[in-house]
C-alpha cells in the first residue's frame, strides 16, 4: 500500500508565504517527472505554477485532502543542477519560503506558464540602398533621418525602436521607400565567436597589473574573488573589458551586474562598442516575453555578455566564465522586499558553487567586501590614479556656522561658484534629497503639513502647486491656510532641487542651469538628453540627486558642492556613515576629469567631525579602515549576523503585539548567543497607514542565529497575531526604515 502511494505522490514548492511545500498526486504521464519541473497544481480556489522539489515522495496528506497534479507544464527542469542547488540554498540562507524564491528566480512569462520557447523576432536593419542614403538629404524629414542613423549603430527590434521613441509612420516610410528591411529571425539561435569591434586603451601600469592578474587567475576556471578597488575615472571598465577578452574567446560567457542600467547607458553602450558578440541587456523596460527570451538566450549559451539588474543574477548560464559587479557597494544590489535577497552575495555562493571567477568593482567598496579583501577571502587589486592625465581633486570643507546663507547656498560658496563658471568651467551641486526634503510651514505656530498616513512632512512641489508624501505617493493641493491656528502666513522650509533650481536661476542669469532628478527624468529618453546636453556644454550649472553620484563623466565640472549632508551624522542607522562617505567620494568623482583639476566642496555645520575630517583629509581607504575598527569594537556587521523582523498594521497595537509573540517563542527556549532587541517603533513609525515595529536579532555567529529561526519560523508563521499584522524578516539587512 505504502509503495503504491509513494509511486503517485510528488511534494511541490508553490509561491505562497508558507515555508513548506505541498504533496500533490502524480497524474499517468508523471512517472517520470524531475526534481525541478514545472507543474500547475490547485491550491485553494486557484491554480498555481509551481516546481516540483521531490519526484517521489510517501505523503502523510490524508487521502480526501490529496489533491492532483493538473498539468505538468515542463518535466525536465528550468534550471541546471547548480543552479537549483543555489535556489535551493537561497531560501534556506534568507529563510523564505521556497516556491516564493524559485517563483522569483524565474522570468514572469514563466511563472505564468508560458513555454520556454524560442520565438520569431521582427527584427529592423538598412538595405544596401538605406546604407547608401546621405543623411543630410533628410534634413526636412527628422524622424527618417533619426531612423536611418540608430540604424547605421546596429539592427533594432521593435523593442529597441519604441525605447528610441522613433516613429512609426517614419518607419513605415523608409520601408515602402526601400530602405529598411524587417527579418523575422528566431532569436539567437546559432553560435557565436569573439570579434574584436575598437581597439582597446593601452593600459596604464596598475590597469596591466590588475588586467594580468586577472587573465592568469581566470585561466584556471574556478572559484575567484577579485576586488578592483579604483577610484573613479582610473579605469575600472577598461580592466572588465580587458579582463572578459581572453573569457569570451574561449567560449565562455560574461554577466554584468550593474546597479540600474537607466542610469548608465554609457557603460552598455561601452561593451557592445568593444565586442562584436551577442549582447543581452536585461533591463525593465522590456516586454515579458523579450525577457524570457534574453533569459533562454543566456541558458542556451546563444548570449556571450548579460547585462542586468540584481535579478539577472538568477539567470542560468550554459557556460559562465566570469562575473563583473560594477559598483558592488551599491544599495540597490540587495532586494528591499518581498525575496529580501542580496545579489552581491548569491554571485558568491554562485561562484563557488558553479566554479568562475567574480570581480567585484568599486571606487567606495562596502566594508563586507573590504574586511573579505583583508582577511584574504578575496584578492586585492587596486587603482589609485586616474586613468589618462586626469589629477586628483582637492578638497574644502566649509564651515555653515554663522554664515549667511540663500536656499542653502553659503556666500563663500556663491561667490567659489562665480569663479570657475568664469572661466568657463561647470559646476554641479549636490543636494541630498532624502531626509531634506521641503516642508511646509506655519510661520506664525510652527505647524507643519504631515501626511494623514505616514509619520512623515509632506513635500512641497511648487511646479504643480501640491504637497507630496514621499512614502506613500499621497497627493494634496498646497492648502492656503495652516491646520493648525488658520494662519495664511505658510513658508516653505529646506530646500529641495526645485527651490535650489529657482535660486540659482535668479543668482546667476547669464548661465544655463539643468535639474537632473527622478522629476526631472521621469520620461524616458530624458536622462540621457540631459546628459548629452551637459556634455555639450549647454548647460552651466548641474543641479542634482543621488542620481548624479553614479558613474557619468562630466569632464567640464571643476566645482562640485555638496549641499548638506549633515543629516547621516546622527543617523541611528549604524551604516550612515558607510553611506556618506561612499556618496561623498561619489559624487567628488564627478569633478575634474580630463585636464582640469577639480575641487570639492564641503558644507557643513560639523567640519570638526572625525569623520568629515577623515574623509577630506585622507580619503575613503583610511575611513574604511578606522570604520571597519569601530564596526569590530561595537560587534557589528561583518563581526556579527544580523536579522530584522518587521511588522505592520493598521490597528495601532497590532504590529507590536506580534513581533511581542515573536519575542516569546524566539526565547521559549533560551536564544543562545542570540540577542533579541525590541520590538520598537520603525524610525518612519507610520507608512500608508499602518503602524510599522521593529524586532532585531544580533549574534555574534550567523550560525546560531540561523539554527534559532530555523528551529522557530514554522511556529511564528501559525501566530494568531500574524492574522492582524503583516510581518516579515530580513536577513543582513541593509536598511532600517
Ligand atoms: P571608472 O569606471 O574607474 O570610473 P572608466 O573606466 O570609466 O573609469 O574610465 C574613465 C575614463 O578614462 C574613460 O573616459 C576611459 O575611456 C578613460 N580611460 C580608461 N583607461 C584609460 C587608459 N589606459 N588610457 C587613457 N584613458 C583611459
Ligand atoms: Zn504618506
Ligand atoms: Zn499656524
């Protein structure tokens, strides 16, 4: 009896919040189904994708609650082995419920039950006759002529055409004119050899000590760690590219991970100008099904470099050579919801368990990456001067303190910025937005405009007259009266990119000033538009966000100023400091490329800070090294493992009353060595609603702290006060919010 029931039964992990998995019966073609294959089983009132964990198993499900198997979508796996052993490690190291991490692993045409299946793509190139076509003939026909150009850089999918914003009547035109031809190909399907499209840079000594350790430490096609510490403008993608030729000429492949592809399609555009080979950028403007197909091209092998986000670096490779992290430090490679995964350290464990090399690249390395670096886990490379002739920048702090100021701008500052625009220089300022934001005030009682639902002030957004929450996106007309005594005397108060953009206007009419922020960006094409006008020199003074800190060259800028960074000085995050000095030295970066020397400005009401000292005075690598002291002496991370469980809801105790349950099952039998502090209140208290708290769990071992959750979560997932609160937990979190 028991052997027949263990022939008919197959456990299936399905994308709910459960950590467990679900017994269904095998249907008469599943005999031999796969560890990994596709399945569509019922689950409650729905059906659910999900991925088969164990082909055979004896169900202790009572025979009337057995439910089958509907359909077997794929029976071999999605996933090479390596792969699913990742996965599987994945949801085992976050401790999130497995058919939610394979469910996010996999490209949404999937999860949704489409076939991975290669399909016809229309694909736009010129015909010997468009080739021929002079583009100065096209002068009153703009939108043929800007058709023909994109079209002499490469063929264009439809994809590549509507983020071009090129238009279609335009393309149907030079069609019927003979000029374009459409190829319905079936995307990358062949093989492909490494062809050399530009010559490289000669490198500069480092640049030939980093390019040569990394050839002869690729060669040996095993688990490798490189850290490529330069600072910015020494070349650090010249080295990639360096580093990934001998990688791809035998064969192998290349995955780029950079923080977010929008705000650099220089960098893209660097690796398809170098490499005549398939080049599969994953990015979120594509359609669903464009990413399935970049997702099978890299599985087939068909794509020799990928260039993605965080997720890319779930996608299975045939034959992975080399990993490339731009930027690793970078916030954004660690997933803030749902999956809280961070990609910097699944390439890692991927690395090793799959065999190829990883560099990870940056000029602000995160204090994990240095303290691996120094332990010897990973090999140090380093880049100290700027590639070319660029000169390092020279640094000025500027003390706030009884100084007049006009929007945040100090008359020193004023008066530097008059200076270099004077001889022709630009000039950008910095404003850090968050936690800066411009509230609205009540000159007469002090009342300021907060968000119904957020314990948060709402922002001033004068180009459309409203109030903003930049937490739950709510909106509201600028009220004309104060809520507090009725007051009409309302003031705005900070400064935001907005107010400053106004200022400078007015301060300095004879130059062209641009705003680069997510407003200023928001529609497609614009960043890059603004960038190419800054390039061109027709703009004077760059007014800009976080944004701005990320890897643009602007080789005109002598002057940069960081407005007020003060704020990261009492932050209760214990990583403010980390995050100020990486932004600092970011945003620094921009100045003076090329020839030009450039200067950076502090202001600052704390000029005396050790930290400001230490930055200005000897850079990032000697903050980093005295943090990393001060992270070790207080037990922080990387010395200690951390997890957060966080709880939301809309009735007022709620939130707090679970993670209080969560405290008393975590401890029911003595945490160990795990310290359990709170819960608390979040530091935004309330978002959207709901009241937010906090539980962090410190240990000195990732060991015990893992064992401890793995021992309790299943019990916490059954807490009657789980029905009023939603909860959830992080692992290594980055982020305190
Ligand atoms: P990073 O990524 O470290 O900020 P980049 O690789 O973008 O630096 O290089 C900065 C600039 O220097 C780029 O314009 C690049 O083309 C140029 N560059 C890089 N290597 C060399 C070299 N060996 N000689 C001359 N210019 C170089
Ligand atoms: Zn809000
Ligand atoms: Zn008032």
């Amino acid at each position: 009896m028991e052997d027949q029931q263990e022939q008919r039964c197959a456990r299936v992990a399905v994308p709910v919040p459960m950590r467990r998995q679900f017994d269904y019966l095998l249907p008469a073609d599943g005999a031999d189904i796969a560890v990994g294959a596709r399945v569509k089983v019922p689950f409650g009132s729905r059906s659910l994708i999900g991925f088969v964990t164990e082909p055979h198993v004896v169900t202790d499900t009572p025979p009337n609650k057995l439910k089958a198997i509907e359909h077997i979508t794929d029976p071999s796996p999605l996933w090479p082995p390596s792969m699913w052993e990742l996965l599987l490690w994945a949801a085992q190291y976050y401790h999130h419920p497995l058919g939610d991490v394979l469910a996010h692993a996999a490209p949404i045409a999937l999860r949704h039950g489409e076939a991975p299946e290669f399909q016809q793509i229309k694909r736009y190139a010129l015909t010997d006759e468009g080739a021929a076509v002079d583009l100065d003939s096209l002068k009153r026909a703009v939108q043929q002529r800007k058709i023909i150009a994109a079209l002499r850089e490469r063929a264009l999918t439809s994809t590549d055409i509507k983020a071009l914003e090129l238009a279609p009547a335009a393309l149907k035109t030079v069609q019927e004119k003979g000029w374009v031809s459409v190829a319905h190909e079936p995307l990358g399907v062949g093989a492909w050899r490494l062809e050399r499209d530009e010559q490289p840079h000669p490198l500069n000594p480092e640049q030939a000590v980093a390019v040569a350790a990394l050839h002869s430490g690729l060669a040996e096609s095993e688990a490798r760690v490189w850290l490529l510490e330069g600072v910015t403008g020494s070349g650090k993608t010249e080295v990639y590219l360096q580093a990934m030729e001998p990688v791809l000429a035998r064969g192998q492949q290349v995955l780029v991970m950079v923080p977010e592809i929008g705000l650099t399609p220089q960098t893209v555009a660097r690796f398809r100008a170098r490499y005549k080979v398939p080049v599969v950028v994953m990015h979120s403007g594509l359609s669903d099904q464009e990413r399935l197909q970049g997702w099978l091209q890299a599985r087939e092998g068909h794509a020799a470099i990928i260039i993605g986000t965080r997720s890319s670096i779930f996608t299975p490779m045939k034959n992975l050579g080399l990993l490339i992290i731009d930027e690793e430090h970078d916030a954004s490679f660690k997933q803030q919801d749902g999956f809280r995964y961070n990609a910097r350290d699944l390439a890692i464990k991927r690395a090793h368990q799959e065999g190829f090399g990883v560099v990870l690249g940056s000029a602000t390395p995160s204090l994990e990456t240095l303290s691996n670096a120094q332990q010897g886990r990973y090999h140090h490379l380093q880049l100290k001067k700027r590639a070319g002739n660029a000169k390092p920048a020279k640094h000025f702090l500027l003390d706030l303190k009884q100084q007049r100021m006009q929007q945040g701008l100090s008359e020193q500052l004023i008066s530097t910025m008059r200076k270099h625009l004077e001889q022709g220089n630009q000039v950008l300022l910095f404003l850090n937005r968050r936690g800066f934001a411009n509230a609205l005030i009540c000159h007469e009682c002090g009342w300021v405009a907060e968000c119904r639902r957020c314990q948060a002030n709402m922002t001033v957004h004068q180009h459309n007259h409203s109030l903003q929450c930049h937490h739950c996106g709510a909106s509201q007309r600028i009220p004309r009266q104060c809520g507090g005594c009725g007051s009409t005397q309302l003031v705005s108060r900070g400064v935001g990119t907005e107010q400053l953009e106004q200022c400078i206007e007015q301060l300095f009419p004879a130059y062209s000033t641009v705003r680069i922020d997510r407003d200023s960006t928001r529609r497609k094409g614009q960043l890059e538009s603004h960038l190419n006008a800054v390039s061109a020199g027709q703009h004077h003074i760059l007014i800009g966000t976080q944004m701005l800190a990320k890897g643009h060259h602007f080789p005109n800028v002598t002057l940069v100023a960081l407005l007020d960074v003060d704020g990261a000085l009492y932050s209760a995050d214990f990583r403010a400091a980390e995050r100020l000095a990486q932004l600092y030295i970011q945003v620094a970066g921009r100045a003076g490329r090329a020839s030009k020397v450039g200067t950076v400005v502090l202001q600052t009401h704390h000029p005396e800070h050790p930290l400001i000292q230490e930055l200005v005075n000897n850079g990032y690598t000697d903050f980093a090294r005295s943090a990393l002291l001060e992270r070790s002496q207080a037990m922080l991370p990387p010395y200690a493992a951390m997890a957060l469980f966080r709880a939301e809801a809309m009735e007022k105790d709620a939130a707090e009353a679970l993670l209080q349950a969560i405290v008393a099952v975590l401890e029911e039998d003595g945490t160990g060595e795990v310290t359990a502090i709170g819960p608390m209140p979040a530091p935004l208290a309330r978002k959207a609603g709901r009241y937010r708290y906090q539980l962090m769990l410190h240990a000195a071992s990732r060991a015990a702290l893992h064992k401890l959750l793995l021992s309790k979560l299943s019990l916490i997932e059954t807490l009657a006060q789980t029905r009023k609160a939603r909860w959830s937990l992080d692992i290594d979190p980055q982020d305190f919010t």
